[in-house]
C-alpha cells in the first residue's frame, strides 16, 4: 500500500534518463566526465597552495577531483562559489578533512571546467 500522490514525472523522466545513457553508453560518458574532471586536477595541480587530494594516476581517476587550499578554510569556498559566482561544489568537513571537491558531468563543458580552474586559482592566490 502507497500513501499519498505518485510522482508520474519522475518515472517518467527516469524512463528517459535511462534511454539516454543507453543511447550514449555508460562507458562514452564515464570517459568524458573523467576527462573533464583530470582536465580539472591538471589545471589546478601545479599552484603551490593547492594540494590535490584525488589520485594523480588516471586508472584510478574518477569523475570527482577532492583537493584543499593551504591555509584556508575550505569550508566556506562553497558559499563564495556558488553565491558570487554560482558555481557549486562541496566542501567535505567529514574527518576534519577542510577539503574541497569538484564532481563532473555529462552537462558540463570544458569551459564550464575552465571558468571553474580559474575561480579555484584565484581564490588561492588570495
């Protein structure tokens, strides 16, 4: 027994999230998405006040970059972020990490990744 109303575009929508990735193949869009995210760790990489967290070998490379500016509290880079400049990312407090990470997707472009290494270095560069 179900209470309440039935979400009919949400199962609806997930029929199409699904044929979507089918068309594409989850494969092709693992690829992008982890090429966005190493196009990301690259540029970010060689600032002395950033310290990457994620793994620099791309076979175990995901679509997520965690990384931490020296000396800041990186907990409230998300607000800057997303509040000048809306852009979200999330700041991990879990085991006092003060860290920060970036997930990419299908949906972002390379200059979308751009824009976003050059708020990350300027916000280091502070």
């Amino acid at each position: 027994m179900e209470y309440g109303t039935r979400s009919f575009s949400t199962a609806t929508d997930l029929d199409e999230s699904i044929s979507f990735i089918t068309k594409i193949g989850i494969e092709r869009i693992f690829e992008r998405c982890r090429k966005l995210a190493c196009h990301f760790r690259d540029g970010i990489s060689s600032h002395p006040k950033i310290e990457v967290l994620s793994p620099e070998n791309e076979k175990y490379a995901s679509a997520i970059v965690t990384f931490r500016i020296k000396s800041k509290d990186n907990l409230s880079v998300p607000y800057i972020l997303l509040h000048k400049h809306r852009t979200s990312i999330r700041g991990i407090h879990e085991n006092d990490l003060n860290a920060l990470r970036a997930s990419f997707h299908i949906q972002n472009s390379l200059k979308e990744v751009d824009d976003l290494i050059a708020l990350i270095l300027s916000i280091a560069s502070e």
